[in-house]
C-alpha cells in the first residue's frame, strides 16, 4: 500500500486529500517500571523522572474541552483546551479546521457543562484558532505552555473526545522533532511534532501534554490508516500566534462594553453571550 493522505482528526464528514511524505526517524523510548510507570530518558529526564499518566490526568482533564461544532451541511466534534481564564471568561484553543465555517458553537467541560463559544481570532496557516468561552465552571484551571522543546524519546500525553469520546488519554512517547505539516490554506507549518500516542478523528485541537501537564503541542492529524502516527502544531508556534489573537479579543470586548449603556454593561458583566456567527 502507498502513503495515504494525511487527514485532520475530526468527526465532519469531510477528507482532505493532500499527500504528504513524511520521513519516519528512530525514537527513543523510556523504560516501563513494573507499577506501570514510564520512567523518562533524555536530557529532560531531571524535568520528568518518573510520568504518572493516572496523576497526570487529574492534573489536566479539567482544562480540556470538547468543542461541538455545526456547519450548514453537518455537525462533528473536535477537542481543545483552556489557554487563558479571566474574571470567568475563558479562551480556549483549538485548530482552526475544527471550527471552519461553523454556525454554531459549543464546548463542553469534562464535569458535563455545556458553553455557547465564539470564535475571536484564528490564524489558518498555522491551523490555530481562539474561542471565548463565557462562565467558565469554577474548577477549570488553564494549561501552560511547555518552556523547553519537545525531544524524541519524551513521554507524552493526547488528550481530548476521539470520536466523541470525552476525557480520552492516550499515551506514548515524542516520535520526531521538526515534521512539516500542509494546512488547508497551502502555507506548510514546520516544527510539527510526531508522536505514537493515539490521535483519531476527534482529537484535533487537543492538548499533547509532557508529564508535568505543559502543553508541547496541538493535536491536529494523523495518518489515514497508518498506525501511530500522529502530528501536533508545536508549543512554539502557540507561543507566537495565540497572544496577539487572545489580546486582540480582549481589547475589542472592552471597547464594545464601553459603548454600550449601563444596563447593557451590567447584562455583559453578567455572563450573556453575543450571537456573532463564528468564523470558519
């Protein structure tokens, strides 16, 4: 069989059909103490001696979304996660081509509750999207970016709602460093980082977290009918594109709520959601 297109983890009915080669390397793998245990290996061994997937799950599920979309055509279900909380307005990230040409928006947090959520910035090229979700539960904490680069070898964690499931971990290690990754606006992302822990329709725009819960990438492919191969926008590409789309929001939020009359400012200061149709 020949390579097969890479395709973007989502539930939508929808393929892409670009070809990408992708050049495999040898990872290097941690060794597995007799508790189960990942033990890591690797110049950031000191950072994650030991990766207690159990623990890290309780540390981070509660950040990470499912985000329902509709479209005119259909509806599906991509993942995404808490960037950023401010005086209960959260801003959650997740990849553009989970979100493109929604009608409708809504993410739902690991406890069961459902947000209306907006789209206020999106970068296509990069396959980066922002959403503002207001009224985030109280126990929702944001994830941070990881501070060092992803190595081969670094134990690792996918998480999100593949194929609708929600609060899915899947664990395994980094694969490769620097991949190449075609959006679906022709620009080529680079950095991208290749792991062997699951990521299935679904998962896109989800968290692949090291072992102290630091996001080090953006769940956004997979290779049709390969097996584990998996592809995440890098922390660095985050770090670059979502501030500017976070701050541009905020700023655009002040200076409609100076605008509008008290009352109108006590509604919003109150938690009412705009019915601007979202970006695709």
């Amino acid at each position: 069989m020949g390579t097969r297109p890479l395709s973007p983890s989502r539930t939508l009915t929808v393929a892409i059909v670009t070809v990408v080669a992708v050049l495999l390397v040898t990872a290097s793998w941690g060794a597995v103490a007799s508790n189960g245990t990942v033990r890591a290996q690797g110049t950031q061994g000191a950072e994650q001696s030991t990766c207690n997937f159990s623990s890290l799950y309780d540390r981070s599920i509660d950040s990470v979304v499912s985000v329902g979309v509709e479209t005119p055509r259909s509806e599906g279900e991509g993942s995404g996660f808490v960037y950023e909380l401010s005086e209960g307005v959260g801003y959650v990230v997740t990849n553009q081509h989970v979100v493109a040409q929604a009608t409708r928006l809504r993410v739902q947090f690991d406890r069961g509750q459902w947000r209306r959520a907006t789209v206020v910035g999106a970068a296509p090229k990069r396959d980066l999207a922002v959403l503002r979700v207001q009224n985030v539960p109280s126990y929702v904490e944001s994830l941070s970016l990881a501070e060092r680069r992803a190595e081969p070898g670094q134990s690792v964690a996918a998480l999100g709602s593949p194929l609708g499931l929600q609060g899915t971990i899947t664990q395994g290690v980094v694969s490769g460093v620097n991949r190449t990754l075609p959006s679906q606006h022709g620009a080529t992302i680079s950095g991208v980082v290749q792991t062997d822990a699951a990521i299935n329709p679904g998962n896109s725009g989800g968290p692949l977290v090291n072992c102290n819960g630091r996001v080090v990438g953006v769940n956004t492919a997979g290779i049709v009918g390969g097996e584990n191969l998996g592809f995440a926008i890098p922390a660095s590409a985050l770090r670059e594109t979502v501030p500017p789309l976070v701050d541009g929001s905020r700023q655009k939020n002040q200076s409609e709520i100076s605008m509008r009359s008290p009352s109108s400012v006590s509604t919003s200061l109150m938690g009412s959601r705009t019915s601007r149709t979202p970006l695709r």
